[in-house]
C-alpha cells in the first residue's frame, strides 16, 4: 500500500490536467481509508466517480488515470443526451461545472467547448438569470386575504369610484440612491466602465400615489420617510383632490398605522361614517410589495436612470432622470387592474 501511494504522490507531484489530478487524488484518499462521503464532500464528485477510478488504478497504475479521448472525438449519444437532460431538470441548482463534472463521471465525455455545456442547459429549458429575493416570513394565505380584501372594498364602492365621489390611491415611499444609476452595460473589453460618485449613498425620499381610476401618479420628494412627512403628503393629496374622499391602499409600514397617522385621521374622520371619511386605509399584506403598483412605477424611473447612466455624474442629474420618467404621465399596465 505504501508504494501505491508513494506512486500516487509522485503523479501528483507532476504538472498534471485538473481532471487527471482530480481522479489521482480520490484514489489516493480511497486508499488511505477515508470514507467515499468524505472524499465526495471534499472533491465534489460522486462514488462511482471514486470507485470507477480506483479500479482504473489497481488494474492499470497511473496510465489508467490519464485522459485518453478529447472532447471532440467524443460525443453524447442521443440517449445519452436525453438522459442528461433528464439529470438537469430533477436538479435544484445547475452550474456548468456541476454539468461538467456530472458528464464526465457518468459518460467520461469532456466537451472542448462550453457552448456544449451552455446547449445543454437550454434544452433543459434552463436559462441564465439572476436570483429574486424572497421574504420566508411571507404569508401565501395571507396575501391572498388582503388581495381579496382590497379587491371587495373596489367592487363595493365602483359607483362612488365612477362618479369621481371616491378617489383610491396605491401609495408608497420609495428611497433613491445615487448608486441607483449603476447597472450591468455594454463597455469596450479590457476598460472600466465608471460613474463619478461623491457618494453613492446618498439618498432622496418620495412619496408617490398612482389614482386606481385614471393611472395618473403624483410624486413629492420629502426629507426621509416616517410619520410626519406621511401626514404633509396626505393633505397635499387632499388638495390636489379637494372635496373628494380619498381612500389609500399600501403596506403596513409602522410610521402608516401608527405615531402622527392615527392621530391625523382621527381628527378628520371622528364622528362620521365609515363610507363618509375624509380618508380611508386600506393595509396590504406584509411582504408582498407585488401586491401594489406603485412599485412598477419605481422600477420604471430606476431603470429609466440606469438607462441614462452616463449623464449621473451629479445626484441631482441622477433625481431629474427619476422624475422626467414620472412627472406628468399616466399609466396602464396588468398590474393596475389585478383588483378588477
């Protein structure tokens, strides 16, 4: 045993392919005592890659771990293939390494080029994309409790909606940065593509309603966003739609039930009825920012920035870029009518 691993050392010790590395040190590890699960873990292969190449070994010596075909020679048959598609689809993740390896250890086929990886994936209907956050705290039943809430209040009061009696707003902050501008974008190959920033942190808040009825947005930037700025916007709103009852739908953001809120609504609203209010809340469901359309139209203004990015070498170029994409607009889209 000891002159097998001396020969093992001594391969390994030579200026080696990673594959041929790979396959010497599995044996190596096998031979040494240390468990297939280990030695899985460690490497990143599977044990019938550590079983199939340690028989290699004790039947041929290190010859039987070089790499005897090339890509190109080599080729999935159209079962094979089928079946590696098959493998890729019952994965939860996929790289093109994890593909790789997979191929070359179920196969021992090594592509020359990683397009045939890349083909692969997409005949596993895979594609290229990036990651979307999710919140694990968000509740399934209880988004669709507060969709149906809001979409019951909307079918309630149609008529007052109509008549112009009833406006209903979707509201939101939203919270600009200067490093808003930055994005993914074509520059020549081997140079920076920069963005001169002072600091890329620093911020401008908006408060922004888009009417149900008509799509038009109205946007107002404040200081930040909390209790106090939220009531100021709310009797701008007022004015812009005066004699008009207002009916506001957002999230449950603290400062929006609590603090100056409550307090401002309770003088308006105290002695009336409910269909009477000056202003009515509505509250959507907590971690379901997909549930309001206002946020559509602050991902609109932010990519319209990132699009624009050249000229936001100043915040205030960057600020002027979010609001042209707003500012005297309405809008139509699916969302705007996900309550009926």
């Amino acid at each position: 045993m000891t002159t097998k691993i001396e020969d093992l050392d001594a391969f390994l010790q030579e200026n080696r392919d990673s594959r041929e590395y790979k396959r010497a040190l599995a044996v190596k590890l096998a031979l040494k005592g240390y468990m297939y699960a280990f030695i899985c873990d460690l490497l990143d292969v599977t044990p019938s890659f550590v079983s199939e190449w340690k028989k290699a070994y004790l039947q041929h010596g290190t010859d039987g771990l070089l790499l005897k075909y090339t890509g190109a020679k080599r080729l999935l048959s159209r079962e094979e293939r089928q079946s590696v598609i098959s493998w890729i689809q019952a994965q939860t993740e996929s790289t093109v390494e994890q593909l790789k390896t997979y191929i070359e250890d179920t196969y021992h086929v090594v592509f020359q080029s990683r397009q045939s990886y890349y083909e692969l994936l997409a005949a596993a209907k895979m594609s290229w994309k990036k990651a979307q956050r999710i919140n694990p705290q968000k509740d399934p039943e209880q988004v669709a409790a507060k969709k149906k809430e809001s979409t019951d209040y909307l079918q309630e009061h149609r008529d007052a909606i109509a008549a112009g009696d009833l406006i209903v707003l979707f509201m939101d902050e939203c919270h600009l940065v200067w490093d808003d501008a930055r994005e993914y974008v074509w520059g020549k190959t081997g140079e920076r593509v920069e963005i001169p920033m002072k600091n890329y942190r620093e911020r401008q808040t908006y408060y922004g309603a888009i009417d149900y009825s008509t799509g038009e947005v109205t946007v107002h930037p404040y200081p930040a966003g909390n209790g106090a700025y939220t009531v100021v916007f709310i009797k701008f709103l007022r004015g812009k739609y005066p004699g008009k009852r207002l009916t506001r739908i957002w999230d449950g953001a603290t400062y929006h039930k609590q603090g100056e809120m409550p307090v401002y609504l309770a003088g308006i609203n105290e002695g009336l009825d409910a269909d009477a209010w000056g202003v009515t809340c509505l509250i959507l469901a907590p971690h379901a920012p997909e549930q309001n359309p206002i946020e559509d139209i602050w991902l609109k203004a932010k990519q319209y920035v990132r699009k624009h990015w050249w000229l936001c070498d100043r915040f205030k170029k960057v600020k002027e870029l979010f609001l042209e994409a707003i500012e005297n607009q309405f809008f139509d889209f699916q969302k705007l009518h996900m309550y009926g």
